[in-house]
C-alpha cells in the first residue's frame, strides 16, 4: 500500500490531503522522515504522523447467514464435531467476523456475521429491543390458555422479553410464532420446556426487520447499504 493511502484509510484526512502532509515532512516511517507518498508500506513499517504511531481501520463488513441445523456459533470443535459457522463461510466470506450474539447449535435461522463492536453493542444492549421472530415446534399441542402462563413466567423472568405468543395459521397447533425482543434462543426453549412444552425445532425467522427471504438454509450474503443503515440508525 502506498503511504499516502496508508494514512488516509486511518481516517485522519483524505488522500490527497495525506499527500500533502507527506510531502512536508510530517510523516515519518520507522523514525525516519519520508516525503515520496507514494512509498510502498512494508510488513513491519511503523507509520507516524505528527508523532502519533497510525495504522489503517478495519473495514466493516455486514453479511446476514441462515444458520442451519447441529451447526456451532464457537470458533472451535464441540465434543460431538459439529460444523462450525466459520467453517460453513470460509470460502465465501474473505473478512474475519463472527456473529452477533451466540445461538445454540440446534436452533436454525438468522444471524448477523461482523467485524462491528459498535453494532454488536447496539443491537445486544438490553435497552435496544430488537424484534426477532421465531418459529417454533412443540413435541405436543399448545392451548391458547397456556400462552397467557407463559408470558407471565417471561415477564418475571431477568432474561427475555416476550411480546406475543401466537399459533402459525395453516399449520397444527404444536406450531408457534414467537415475537422476542430480548433474550437468547435457549432461554427461550428452557422457558417452554418449564412449562411443560419441549421444543423440538427452533428456527429464527426475521431479527430486526430482516428476513430469510432468497437466503436458503447454510447461504450468506452481504447486507445491503440501506440494511446497515437501518440497524446503525433507525432499528
């Protein structure tokens, strides 16, 4: 990389003003001062520039994954060797991320995949409800009567916040939309099974206004430009 380009993707000013600073003296690599912007940076070059080591930022990339069935979120083999995330992207994402929050190897369904801290903190703050809606399958039928019972266990629980319980039109009643708006998806399936309804399938649908829609189970893709916008800004 050049030099000048080297300074300007630090974020301290532009190319062409990095040129210039250059130029002056202001910039020095490895304590000596260099004035040829175009310099080519090696491995190992310390870069000052007005006494101050800089480096280039890390650029963020944003990917949406529909994670699939006995797949881990850790970056490291389980005792049974299941797939991990990383491994399912490798050769379709260049860039090191790693997902927002962490979902239990059985659970199916939406994750984000970043190299954000910013974002990550946003969306798991617990001030910042983020709508996730899942799916899930039940081992038995559920009332309607139970899900009043259940939404009063998650209101006294620290853990989750549960907004509606509602059964899936066109499919049995062993099948149930869940609109969550904190909490993690083991939380969610310990607070079933403590109510006597073991969850057979859970599978996230939607985080935060984003769908599975063309996603295919195991497939990634990078989030549109609006899509980043809407989860920095407006979720």
């Amino acid at each position: 990389m050049r030099l000048n380009q080297y300074i300007a993707h630090s974020g301290q000013c532009t190319r062409r003003q990095a040129g210039e600073f250059v130029k002056k003296g202001q910039v020095k690599v490895n304590g000596q001062v260099e004035t040829n912007p175009g310099y080519q940076i090696q491995e190992g070059d310390e870069v000052t520039f007005k006494g101050e080591i800089v480096s280039p930022q890390e650029k963020k990339v944003y990917y949406l994954f529909n994670k699939p069935k006995n797949t881990s979120t850790t970056s490291h083999k389980t005792k049974n060797e299941r797939k991990t995330v990383y491994e399912l992207i490798r050769n379709k994402v260049p860039e090191k991320v790693y997902p927002i929050e962490q979902m239990d190897a059985a659970s199916t369904g939406l994750l984000i995949l970043t190299n954000d801290k910013a974002l990550k903190e946003r969306l798991t703050h617990p001030l910042h409800e983020v709508k996730m809606m899942y799916q899930l399958q039940l081992e038995k039928e559920i009332e309607e009567t139970a899900f009043e019972k259940i939404l009063k266990a998650a209101k006294d629980s620290d853990q989750l916040i549960l907004k509606s319980l509602t059964h899936l039109e066109d499919l049995p009643k062993n099948e149930v939309g869940v609109d969550l708006r904190r909490g993690s998806d083991l939380a969610l399936k310990k607070l079933f099974e403590k109510s006597g309804y073991k969850v057979l399938r859970l599978d996230r649908l939607t985080y935060g206004g984003l769908t599975k829609k063309d996603l295919p189970r195991g497939f990634v893709r990078p989030l549109k430009e609006k899509e980043v916008v809407w989860l920095k800004h407006f979720l």
